[in-house]
C-alpha cells in the first residue's frame, strides 16, 4: 500500500506462506493475501512482495501461467513492488538450514535465476517503475574465502541483464543484498568494504561498460541505480548494529538501500539458566537461527541456536539475540523481549528522512513458532504487524 508523505511503498513477504509451486502462488495470491488486503486496504491498490522458488519461475515461463498471473494481479488490484529472490528451492516444511544460501553468487545457477527473476519483474511492472529484488548475501561464511572476484563478477553480469532490461522496458530492477549474520556480508561494515572494493569500484565499472555496452560514466551510474542492499531490520538488530549509524554508513557510501524489510528478533537482556530451558522449544530443524551474545571480551557469534545452547562458557547476565524472526507488533515473549524497540527506532529514522521506497514485512517463521504463540491466523497476524507498521510512520 501507499503511504503517504514520500514514505514509499508498504507490503509483505509472502515467504510466509507455502508458495513452492505456482499453484500454491496463485492460492496464496487468492486466499491469505487478498485476505490481508481486505483487512488493511480494502480499496486501494496493494503492494505485493511476491516469493517465487526455481520451481514456481520455471512453471511461469509458461505463457498460459504468466497469463493467467497478470490476470490476478489486474483483477485483485495487486501491483508488484518486490521479489524475495533470497530462497531458490524448499522454503517450508523440509529442514533448510545453510542450504538457503545456495546456490551461492559465486554460481551460474543463482545469477539465472535471479535474471530470469528480473524477466518476469520487468513484465509485470509498468514504465518508470523501480522494484526491488532482494537476493542472498554472496555466500554462507564458511564458503566465502576467496571468492569475492568471482561472487562480483556474477552480480555484475546480472547488473549487466537489469540495464539492457531497462533500456528495452523502462522498467528499474534493483538487485539488493541482504547481510546477514554467518554470511559473507553479515554486518554493515564488511557491506560497505564489499560495494566499495568490488561493485563500485573503477574496475566495476570498467566490466560493467564491458558487459552492458555503456560508456564509463553511464556505467558507474548505473551501478547503483542496480546494486545495492536490502536492510533486514532483524539481521541489524542481531548483530548489534546502532539503527543511527548503520544507516548513515551505508547513506555515507553511496549504497542504496533498495529494500528495508521491517522484522524484529528475540532478545535476552540477561542470559541464565532459566532463559536457557525456555530457549529450547525454539530450536526447530527448518531454519538456521544464528545467535550473537554480547560478552565480556566482545561480540560471539554462533551458527545456530543449538550450538549456542550447547556452549558451557556461556555466563549469567550475558545479552543474546536470536535470528528467531517474531511478530513485530510484539515487545516480548516471556520470559524473553525482542527487538521492536530496535525496528521502532528504524522506522522513527525513515519518517524523518525516507530509507527506502520499499518497506516489507518479513516474519517467515509463524508456522516454526512454539504452538503457544500461534494463536491468530497468517493472515490476521500480517494484518496487525501491517497496522503496527502504519501506526508508527504516522
């Protein structure tokens, strides 16, 4: 939906839901969205940050299906404002873990797919618009070393695509990264150290002239215009990144932030005995939760929250946070908090100085929260944290 004052546009993710398939698309698109719609934005035209896997891409490569989704976007008053282009294959309901990251940007497959991603954006989108599409943070950490050259010169071939998409539909693709903790871009300093070496550099813009056949000056302009970031609000919050200064670090370099996907994370002000039984029923075999303790001798970083659990040298009174993505319109979960006052004061800066035109909500993890705390539908829950998210800018 629109929001007013220059604000940009605000949606949801619907990697919430099961949309595996084009058929589970196309359900999700007339079930729980057009619900969500109903509940927010009954009248105006609605913002949708759509979620297709390899699968669901390769079945509308089909013009029948391309048909037949044009036809719902138009009949629904849907516009698409965004792609999650993050998840390739499973994203529910099988254990994904680390294998989320692949393919990495250091292979042929994630550079395809995210062109054949921008294909289809390109189609859907209308001239003079610019849409978002967020992607994987290069690689996993543990299989990023040496290979920055390669991972760069993948995303300017894709760059390279969004131009001549550009140039032939009027339509902007923005390629945004999304950092995140245990990743080869997890906070917003080695982000920045990327883009500055490697995306924006001379010799980046000498490939990308190379690649897309415009000259020096027209390609570092582009350069942004087609690489930037997608701040995921809960990622920040993780890795104890100061709202204020990460913003302005990322502003100071001249990296756009192409998506703010507006997501909040468990916090434990103070670890102990008791906070580490509770955590237990978080510890769920689809997604990795990454954790980053505060401790005496500086930031620890764990791959997941079981091999944090598992850590003996972990002390009383230590402050954790979990990549645990949890409803936004919440402050806590007993006996824990989470990071809303972080999102807050996130949104509080974009108010005053917009940070992007796209804002998304992203709680993927309802259908892996404890039974407990399930006790509203998708739907309704997307619809709270919407309103949440509007109460806030207003």
């Amino acid at each position: 939906m629109q929001l007013p004052d220059d604000l940009g546009q605000l949606t949801y993710c619907l990697n919430i839901h099961p949309t595996q398939t084009w058929e589970a698309v196309r359900e999700a698109l007339l079930g729980p969205v057009k619900r969500v719609r109903e509940a927010v934005s009954p009248e105006a035209t609605f913002g949708v940050g759509l979620r297709l896997s390899a699968q669901a891409l390769e079945e509308l490569r089909a013009p029948d299906a391309r048909a037949e989704l044009k036809d719902i976007l138009a009949r629904e008053n849907y516009r698409v404002v965004t792609m999650n282009g993050f998840p390739f294959g499973p994203f529910h309901g099988v254990p994904v873990k680390q294998n989320v990251y692949q393919p990495d940007w250091k292979q042929r497959a994630r550079l395809d797919y995210t062109c054949w991603l921008a294909d289809l954006m390109s189609e859907l989108g209308a001239a003079g618009d610019t849409l978002s599409l967020s992607t994987v943070p290069g690689t996993y950490k543990p299989l990023a070393e040496g290979a920055e050259a390669q991972m760069a010169d993948n995303l300017l071939k894709a760059a390279a695509h969004c131009v001549e998409l550009a140039q032939k539909t009027q339509v902007t693709i923005a390629i945004a990264l999304e950092p995140e903790p245990h990743c080869f871009l997890e906070t917003i300093e080695e982000t920045v150290a990327f883009f500055r070496d490697w995306l924006y550099s001379d010799a980046a813009a000498v490939r990308l002239s190379e690649l897309s056949g415009l000259s020096l000056d027209e390609a570092k302009q582009a350069l942004p215009r087609h690489l930037g970031v997608c701040y995921d609000v809960c990622h920040a919050a993780v890795e104890f990144e100061d709202p204020t200064t990460s913003i302005e670090a990322l502003r100071t370099a001249g990296i756009p932030i192409h998506k703010l996907q507006l997501s909040a994370a468990l916090r434990i002000p103070q670890f102990d005995a008791d906070k580490r039984e509770a955590l237990a029923p978080f510890c769920e075999r689809t997604y990795l939760h990454q954790v980053v303790v505060d401790a005496d001798d500086g930031l620890v970083r764990y791959a997941d929250l079981p091999e944090a659990l598992a850590d003996d040298a972990r002390t009383d009174g230590e402050e954790w946070r979990v990549h645990f993505h949890v409803p936004i319109f919440v402050d806590a979960i007993a006996p824990f908090e989470t990071t809303q006052s972080f999102l807050a004061e996130i949104l509080a800066l974009h108010r005053r100085q917009p940070i992007s035109q796209h804002l998304e909500v992203e709680t993927y993890t309802w259908q892996v929260l404890p039974e407990n705390l399930r006790t509203e539908s998708v739907e309704t829950a997307v619809a709270r944290e919407l309103t949440w998210v509007k109460q806030q800018l207003t």
